[in-house]
C-alpha cells in the first residue's frame, strides 16, 4: 500500500505566487528589510541553524542555486545540492517517492523542475515546505525579489503599471498572478501566437491586465518595464524561431522614453544583450538589475525563516 500523501493543511508551500495573501506578503517584505540589513551590517543571525535545505535542480542555475545556497547558510542552517543527472532523480524513480524520502531527511526542499505538475506532486508527498526555484510555468521567488526592489526603489507597487514585454512565460505568469494578489496592473505584449493563456497563469481573471499588439503601447507611461529571454530553458528547440518571431519586441531607449519619467527596468537575468533588451538600457541608468538579482539572496532568506518559524516578529 502506498503512503497516504501530506494534506495541504499539514505543511505550507510556496509553488506559485498565489500561494500567499497579500499580509504574507506584507511580512515578507518586512522581514526581508530586516535581514538585508543585519547582512549588510555583518551581524550573525542565524534562526536556522541545523536546519537543513535541499535544492534540486532539473534545469540549470547561477542566482538561484547561489542565493539560496549562501542564504540557507547565512541563517545558520546548511544546504545539500542535488541535480538530475547524478541522482536516482535522472532515472526515473517516482517523483511521489522522491518527496517522501528526501523529505524525512530534510527541514525545506527547493525545486527547479519542466511541468508544474512535477513540484506539485512532490509537494504533496511532502513532510517539509517545498519552494518552487522555477518551472515552466513560474517563478515565483524571482517576482518576490522583482516586488521588493521596486518597493526598495519607489515604494509600494500598489496601484502602479508593469510593462511586460515579450514571451508570455514562467516570469510573466507570476507577474499576472502577483497583479491580482497585491492590486497592481502589467500591460502584456508579446507577438501573435504567443500570447498569454489565462488558465496556465492561473489567474483568478482578467482584471489586473491588459494585452497590446504594440510594445510601445504597452509599455507608455508604465511605472516599470520588464522582458525576460525569448528562449525559456526546456524550450531551446523553438530558439530559430523565436530569434524572428520576437524581433520587434526589444525593450531599448525609445520604448523607455514613452514609459513614465522615473520608469525601472528589471530582467530576472540572464540576459541576452541585443535581443529581447538592448545593451543601452540594461546597462542604462533607469536598469536595477544588479539590485534585483541580489535581493533574490534577501527575499529567499525571509521567506526561508517565514516557512520554517512561522511569523517571526
Ligand atoms: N533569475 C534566475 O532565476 O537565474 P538563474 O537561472 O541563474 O537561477
Ligand atoms: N524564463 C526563463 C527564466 C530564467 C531565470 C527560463 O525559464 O529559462
């Protein structure tokens, strides 16, 4: 007889955007000030300490694996690094099993998988939180550090405009989704055929965004502009394509002149200069990529403490 699978109400997930309200968020991002600033301040704070983390990887990483890595360790627990080809992962034990062991031996499991399906279902196998590191479908702790930086640059998101321009992929699925939850809009353009799929974003409906045909369009007095690669990992045979299809939606300087005067640009990174971002604006001054990529690192460790300790004040 097979294990009875973990109920949700046993453990707590963050596998999507929608997966926190809008207080948790609240917290996070406080908690996140926090913990920046002991970091800053080389000040030891360590509530994790003997815990452990275990990250798996099916795709590759420099920022995730990293922030989490030296975060989880910056908290005074340990991280344990597991890939598909070197483990039992790679060929073919169920995903199901794999939740169930790796999870007795765990505090918190991190997975950067293809289908959504996958961390779900390893999530309800599950003794411990499971964090999802990126699937096809989203990337949730990237758009977490996205919020926190434009917080940390502007202020609150609330009410604000995010041009999304180019693929309707994992990035911008959790945009839409993070819109609804803390009541921002995203302005989407992507080219015909690419267009966003309301059911796989998980959308609750279609209230927070709005779809253009013109970039420039989209992208005309948003507070923040934001592209991400043409080419998603998992999707590399499509790449020829794509390099023709999405020709017309590079964000460069004159798209960040129609958006508003003091418009951000964010790119999770890695990015393609001369593609989907010219070199002037990701390397311009309105760009905060640096920023963005390091607050992974804060965010992470706030909502590492948050899944293991509950709400600590
Ligand atoms: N932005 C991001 O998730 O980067 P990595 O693929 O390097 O982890
Ligand atoms: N959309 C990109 C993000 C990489 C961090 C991908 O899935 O490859």
């Amino acid at each position: 007889m097979s294990a009875k699978p973990i109920t949700e109400n046993t453990v707590k997930h963050f596998l999507q955007f929608k997966d926190f309200t809008r207080a948790e968020y609240e917290h996070l991002f406080e908690r996140t000030r926090f913990i920046k600033q002991k970091f800053k301040a080389y000040q030891q704070y360590w509530p994790l300490q003997d815990r452990t983390l275990v990250m798996i990887f099916e795709k590759a990483s420099t920022r995730t694996r990293l922030s989490f890595e030296a975060g989880m360790q910056q908290l005074g627990g340990s991280a344990i690094y597991l890939n598909t080809r070197d483990s039992q992962l790679g060929r073919g034990e169920p995903v199901e099993d794999a939740g169930q062991v790796i999870s007795r031996m765990s505090d918190l499991v991190m997975i950067r998988t293809f289908e959504q399906s996958i961390i779900e279902r390893f999530a309800s196998h599950s003794r411990v939180p499971v964090i999802n590191g990126l699937t096809n479908e989203y990337h949730p702790c990237q758009i977490l550090a996205d919020i926190y930086t434009y917080i940390e640059q502007r202020g609150s998101i609330q009410g604000k405009t995010v041009a999304w321009i180019g693929d309707s992929n994992n990035m911008c699925n959790t945009w839409l989704q993070a819109a609804e939850i803390l009541d921002f809009n995203v302005h989407v353009s992507t080219p015909p055929g690419y267009e966003v799929e309301a059911e796989r974003a998980g959308l609750f409906g279609a209230d927070h965004y709005e779809e253009f045909a013109d970039p420039m369009e989209a992208a005309r007095g948003a507070d923040l502009v934001t592209t991400d690669v043409w080419t998603s990992m998992g999707f590399e045979a499509e790449n020829e394509e794509r390099l023709k299809d999405f020709a017309d939606w590079q964000v460069d300087a004159d798209m960040m002149r129609i958006a508003a005067k003091d418009a951000l640009f964010m790119h999770c990174l890695p990015a393609h200069r001369g593609e989907e971002v010219s070199a002037e604006v990701i390397d311009g001054p309105q760009s905060v990529v640096w920023d963005e990529a390091e607050n992974r690192l804060h965010v992470q460790k706030a909502l590492m403490e948050y899944l293991l300790l509950g709400k600590v004040v």
